[in-house]
C-alpha cells in the first residue's frame, strides 16, 4: 500500500488519452528506463493499494499485474505525474526481469548513438 | 549527428500509433527520467540528422526542436527502441530544465510513495 497525494491523483487526466495513459517504469536502484505500459484509473487504483505495478493491456483489453504468470513483479516505491497531467512515472524494485524478451529492460536495442 | 543502426531503426513501428511513437527522455548524467513526448518519422530522422531532439506536437500538429525558442535543447548520446518497436527513449544532455514550468523535470509531483 503506498502513500496516497490526493492533491496530484487529481491531476492525472486519463481523458485525453482515451481512459488510458502512459506509464515510463524506472529501475529505482539502477534508474535505468524498464518498460512503457498503459493504465487506466482501475491499474492505478490497484498499483496504489497494492504496491504491486498493475497495468491495462491494450491488446488484451484486460487489467493486468506485472509478474502475475512470470514472477517478475514489481513493487512500486513512488508514483509520479507528469506537468500535464497525462503520463506516469512508476518508480519500481524489479523482481527478475522487466522485459517477455528475458532482457532486464525493454529497451535494449540502440537505434543511433553519438559517435 | 548520430551513427545510425539501420536493422534496429526499421524495427520502430510508427503505424501502431497512428504515425506517432512516445518517447521517454532521459538525463544521461543523473539518469533521471525528464519528460515524455512524441516522436513521427520526420521527427525521429531530424534528430538522428541533428543530434538534436525533435519531436512531434499533437496539440500544435507540427515538428518541433526541443528548445528552439526557450533554449532548452537536447542533445541526443543515445537514441534506443524498446522489444515491440511502438517506444523509443532518448537519453539526453539537457540543456537548462525540461519542463515548461521551469521543473528540471516534468515528474516533479508525488502521487503515491511507500511509507
């Protein structure tokens, strides 16, 4: 269970995206960029009651915990809003991997780099 | 300018979304996650071109360079895309703040936080 800021769950305006906004999850130990999921009010709701990420799958059209079948949960330690209100942030300790691929995070292929 | 991986830069998948990918920029010194915008095709190629982050505006519906009138630049060290190809992360030398608030980051307000 975390610690609720009635004041900035306000702010998060799962309108404009359509009953969904984007979630950038965050290594809290490593910092490094894990994933990028969806959720709506009833994944966020959850993830805050529970400590446990939970996400809605856009292919699936189903709420979602992480880890559920494979084991690689995430408990969340902060969740953030961004200024306009239409992106989170979760801040998270990654149990195994973030990634279905085995990789530690998703993002692990480098389009371009500085020379 | 940024060296190119072409087999990872034609796994981005920009029809998913509509023409449109999110992009998670990151500080490449603190690590911290800075804001979320998007990215089309013209923009992404602008920014491998540039080294210089460009994105696209869903409100104003055009490209934009990051910091073209604030100042606020972004230069690109890495640019990667995640394991379904619908993400991409920027990871950055923020000139100045991120945020249009005057926030070195758009994730400056708390929405839950372990006790």
């Amino acid at each position: 269970m975390l610690q609720v800021n009635e004041e900035n769950l306000r702010v998060v305006d799962f309108e404009k995206g359509g009953g969904l906004v984007p979630v950038v999850v965050q290594d809290a130990s490593t910092k490094e960029v894990l994933m990028v999921a969806y959720a709506n009010r009833e994944a966020l709701e959850k993830t805050l009651k529970t400590g446990f990420a939970h996400y809605y799958s856009r292919s699936r059209k189903k709420l979602w915990k992480k880890g559920e079948t494979s084991g690689n949960v995430q408990r969340v330690k902060k969740i953030l809003v961004d200024c306009d209100g239409d992106t989170l942030l979760y801040v998270v300790n990654q149990e195994g991997v973030a990634c279905h691929t085995g990789e530690y995070s998703c993002f692990f292929r480098t389009v371009g780099e500085e020379k």
